[in-house]
C-alpha cells in the first residue's frame, strides 16, 4: 500500500469505530447531530470538497456530487426525525471502501507495467583513458564501445566485443531462465548482466533502442480506448444528468400529486427519502471503474507474459481474432540457414561434414558459413589444397589427400557421378569423395522450437484459418507450411503482393471475424498496418515492424500468439461480466427504490458493493499463466 491508501484506510477504521460508538451513546438533539458530524466528516470531507468543486465548474455530475447530495439529504432527513444518521455515513464509509479496493487494485494492475519502467538505464559505462566513466545513455553514438559490469542493466542494444555472460531477460520477454551471451552475439537493452564483464559495440542510439521503444509503448497504451471504454464513457456522461434530474422529479412529482389531484397527505419526507435512495443506487461506480481498470489489468497480465499491448482498443479486437496471417521467415522460422539433415551417405555424418566444410572453407558464401558452422571446430587450411570454386556448380578440393566435390546436381553430373535426389526442400549439397558418391547434405531455414504446437494452439483456441505469405521458393514454403499444419500458403510473393493477398482475405472473411498478421521484417510493416491486428516479433524483429504492429512478442515465441488472444478474450470476457452485473443490479434496486421497498442500506450494497466485487473481477484480468 501506498502512503494515500494507509491514510484512506486508516479513515475508514476511525469512521467505523466512531459510528459504532456513537451508536451506543444515549445523546439526543443538537449534541447527536454534532457527534455524528463527526465520522461523516471524517470519511466524506474529500468528496464534499470534490462535489463543490465540481459544482464550481459547473462540470457537477459525477460519483461525487451524487454522495453529496444523498448523504447531506440523508443528514437533513435525520436532523427533521424522518431518518437515521448512520445512513448517511454508512453510504459515504462504503463508498470510500470501495474507492479503497479500486486504489489498490490500480495499484496492483500497475505493477507489472512499473516493473517494465525500472529497466530504464540511468546511465552508461564508458572507458576512457583506462577508466570507466558514466554516462547519460543519450549521449553514447552509435558505434560507440561500453562495458556493462555484473548486476547492471545493458543500456543500448549492441553486439558483445569481448567478454561472456549470462543476461536475465524477463523484464523484457517474461522469460525466466537467463539467456548466455558471448562475442558476437546481439544483446538487446534492458536486460540485467548476471555473471560477467562485457563490453558492447552499439548499434542503435540510446532513444531507437528496444528499452526506449517499449517504455514507449507501455506510456501510451492507456490513451487508445477500446469501444466498451469509449461507450461507458458517453453512457456516464448522459447517464448521471439523467439520473439527477429522475431523483429530483422522484422527490417533487407524487407530493404534489398526492396534494393536488389525490387530496392525500404530500408525505415529503417519504419520498425526498425515496429520491435519496434512488440517487445512491443509481451511481455508476462500477462501470466507470471496473470497465477501464479490467483493460489496464489485461494489458498489465499481456506485459507481464512478454506481451505488449499497445492499448485496450487492439486488445478487444484481437478477442475476436478467427484469421491468422504469418510470415515465414524469421517468424514461424528461425531466419538463418543451418544444417538439417545428411542422407545416404557412407561414411560417419561427422566426417562428411568435415570434408564439406573444409572443401568449402575458403568461400564466404551462406551456405559456406552453414557448413562450417555445423562443423563447430576450427578450419584447419593446411589440410586443403587445390581448391577450385565452379561458379553455378560448387567446389572441388583436395582435402587430406582425397578429392572432395561438394554443390548441387549440375556438379554432380559434370563429374559423372551417380547422385541421389533429396524430397526434402532446400540448398542440397551433394558429396563426392574420390569420384565416388558419399551422399548429400540438406541446408535449410529451421522451423522455430515451438512453431508446431502453435498452429495447434491456435486451431484449439477457436481460429478457423491459418495462411502463411511468404517470398520464398514454392516447393520450400509448401513443405513448411505441411510440416507445421498451416491451412493455406502462398509463396513467392513481392511485398506489395502480400498486402494484395491480405486485402483477398480482410474481403472473404466475415464481418465480425477479425485477421491477425504476424511478421517481422521491414517488408512486413504494410501488411501490418492494414491487417485488422498486427503482431510484430520485437527481439529479432525490424524497428519498421514493430512500429506498424499493435502488439510486440518481446521473446518472438510463435507460443505467444495464442497467449495473447487468450488474455484478450479473457479480458472482454470479465469486461462483459461486470457490465452485465452492475447494469441487472442496479436496474432492479432502482425499482425496488422507486416504489419504496428498497432502503439505504440496499443501495448502498447496489452502488458500493456492485463496484468492489466488479474491481475485485476485473483484477482477474491481471494474472495470467506463464
């Protein structure tokens, strides 16, 4: 608890004590009436001073001014012998309970999203003539080398120069086991250096780095409201003027029916009291605060997961997501060509690519850099002679004494050498060793670790269409598409194509159903921005993309998806709760008041209690299941 709500809290106990008591002192007249002042005062000075205020601004029709005037009306019932004392503080004590549950439930809603606020860095670490010295961030270029020391935040996104350790990332991509960082691996800002003393090249200047972008993003979520937001909001503006004057017409209109047309006696008291009722009950406490304060907690929970939401707007549309759109490269696949199988071969596997990376050592070429990064051990050049690079075909050297021919299948048959065909799709290189064939190696782009289980999330959560776009070849798309169990692929597109494409699909889609598109790269940022929901990988992922999506996976986890449609609908689904509860309520205990059943006491619980368990519903939206 903060200092604010100690001392909320501790009015509360006063008021609470001193009514009890009170209600146990034999006083009567003007001496009651002082010592009740007293609590009520106690609990309710803030909102007399908020209602005046109001009424001095004339802006007069909030929460505020109707506790004013019911629990002042309620007073002056109970000073004329027609009311009770305790009603009137009890209304304001229970209104104050409430705003006390709504506080700390803010509060804890918060946290999560303040969490991410402490990975700003105040400083930086640069070395100058041998020493350290700390700098403002702001003022590191590009390029610019600093050294990050254990227990300290990395404060610009880099690549590591010297030095290895382990990073803990989970500020950042709600991930909590730490990630190992050494020479020439990227390092994103925000992250905490655990274990060792690193230095950095920075890539990005200090406001283009991934902290900076997501403080960024966590500031101005609040000022994108959702429909439900925007609807309460204009409902409250009309609702409350509205309830007023009703409450006013209540308290005037039988009285002087009663005395005028009916010859009965006016009873003002009965129905000022009635009016009074009405007003309590008809405060709309409960939708104003827990419709909002369910979209804070539900964007908090996503930020918690690794999610960033960038306001409740995108949040209730992606609810209604049915359509999922990816990218292939670098989303659904890990981006980079890697070794993924060796076939028919007749020797070791271990052995054949050695041959094949020593054959290929000399060329700076992907698939070079592939073969030689599978080989994991340092290139022995002595071991290689007479080498010959066949443009168009591959290579051919004399490794350890044997002529070795690695590339594709015109080498192959330039050779003479009976090959073997390969049905799995990407970059094969075929393999001979002394004129005789000894099998091929398959380099591919690698499927993410959890890419399958993904589309199978998806499909589970409800979403009726999954379609991949992609520039790259026909026959590699479709075999990923197949491996992953995606609906529909579309291959060798332009990007400009891609946004054809999602316009087809935005088309034949039916009109509540809502298309997401996932993408990382620069040549996704279109598709994003007229996709109904974009979703942008933020660790790997380019800045253009992460400034077209509405929400950023800070750990590129394909996982995440479907967490976030989950939380969203979970989210719309508490939203819906409490508008639903508070408006069956209340329009029941407005009748019930009306025609006189209901007392204060009822609308108290109509009014404050509706409120404290809609807070207390809304806060489910904060937690969320790693």
């Amino acid at each position: 608890m903060n200092q604010k709500q100690k001392k909320m809290l501790a009015r509360i106990i006063a008021a609470s004590a001193l009514m009890l008591v009170l209600h146990f002192l034999p006083v009567e007249g003007l001496f009651r009436f002082l010592l009740y002042l007293v609590p009520y005062l106690v609990i309710g000075y803030d909102i007399l001073i908020k209602a005046g205020k109001g009424i001095r601004n004339r802006q007069m029709f909030d929460e505020s001014f109707l506790m004013a005037i019911a629990t002042v009306g309620a007073i002056m019932l109970a000073v004329s012998g027609d009311g009770d004392y305790t009603e009137a503080i009890a209304v304001m004590l229970f209104y104050q309970i409430g705003e006390w549950f709504q506080s700390y439930a803010v509060g804890r809603s918060r946290r999560n999203i303040s969490e991410l606020m402490d990975i700003r860095p105040d400083y930086a670490n640069v070395e100058r003539e041998g020493k350290l010295e700390q700098v403002d961030p702001d003022e590191v270029e590009i390029g610019s080398v600093i050294v990050v020391q254990p227990g300290e935040k990395v404060p610009i996104d880099g690549i590591v120069t010297e030095g290895s350790t382990s990073l803990d990332a989970s500020a950042l991509t709600g991930e909590s086991l730490p990630r190992a960082a050494g020479v020439g691996d990227e390092i994103i800002s925000g992250c905490i250096n655990l274990t060792g003393r690193i230095k950095i090249r920075t890539t990005k200047e200090f406001g283009e780095s991934t902290v900076s972008r997501i403080l960024d993003l966590v500031e101005n979520a609040s000022s994108r409201k959702s429909q439900s937001e925007n609807f309460i909001s204009k409902f409250a503006r009309v609702y409350t003027p509205f309830v007023c004057y009703s409450a006013l017409a209540l308290a005037l209109l039988p009285p002087l029916v009663r005395m005028g047309v009916l010859g009965l006696p006016a009873e003002w008291g009965q129905w000022v009291y009635r009016a009074l009722t009405f007003l309590v009950i008809s405060c709309p406490c409960a939708l104003v605060v827990s419709i909002p304060l369910s979209f804070f907690a539900g964007i908090g929970g996503a930020g918690n997961a690794g999610i960033l939401i960038k306001g409740s707007n995108y949040l209730e549309t992606m609810s209604r997501t049915k359509y999922v759109v990816f990218d292939k490269t670098g989303t659904l696949t890990q981006g980079v060509f890697a070794v993924n199988g060796i076939h028919h071969h007749a020797m070791e596997e271990e052995t054949l690519v050695e041959y094949a990376a020593l054959a290929e050592s000399a060329s700076s070429h992907p698939i070079s850099k592939s073969l030689q990064q599978a080989y994991g051990k340092e290139i022995d050049t002595g071991r290689v002679e007479d080498v010959q690079e066949i443009s168009g075909n591959g290579v051919i050297a004399r490794v350890d004494g044997h002529e070795v021919a690695a590339g594709n299948a015109k080498l192959m048959r330039r050779m003479g050498v009976e090959y073997i065909d390969c049905h799995h799709a990407g970059t094969i290189i075929h393999m001979a060793i002394d004129g005789a064939y000894a099998g091929h190696i398959v380099i591919s782009d690698i499927v993410k670790e959890h890419a399958r289980e993904a589309i199978a999330a998806l499909r589970a959560a409800g979403v009726e269409k999954t379609v991949m776009l992609t520039g790259d070849a026909g026959a590699v798309a479709e075999q990923v598409a197949a491996d992953l169990g995606i609906d529909e692929v579309y291959s060798e597109l332009l990007p400009a194509e891609k946004v054809a494409k999602v316009e087809e699909l935005l088309k034949e889609k039916p009109a509540r159903a809502k298309l997401a598109f996932v993408g990382d790269g620069i040549n996704d940022a279109p598709v994003l921005s007229r996709a109904d929901i974009g979703i942008a990988m933020g660790a790997m992922g380019s800045d253009a993309a992460i400034e077209a999506a509405d929400v950023v996976l800070m750990d590129d986890d394909p996982m995440k998806i479907c967490r976030a449609i989950q939380i969203s609908r979970k989210c719309l689904r508490i939203v819906y709760e409490n508008i639903w509860f508070a408006i069956g309520i209340k329009a029941i205990c407005l009748v019930l008041g009306a025609l006189g059943i209901a007392n204060m006491w009822l609308a108290v619980f109509a009014d404050v209690g509706v409120m404290v368990l809609a807070v207390l519903n809304a806060i489910r939206a904060l937690f969320v299941k790693k």
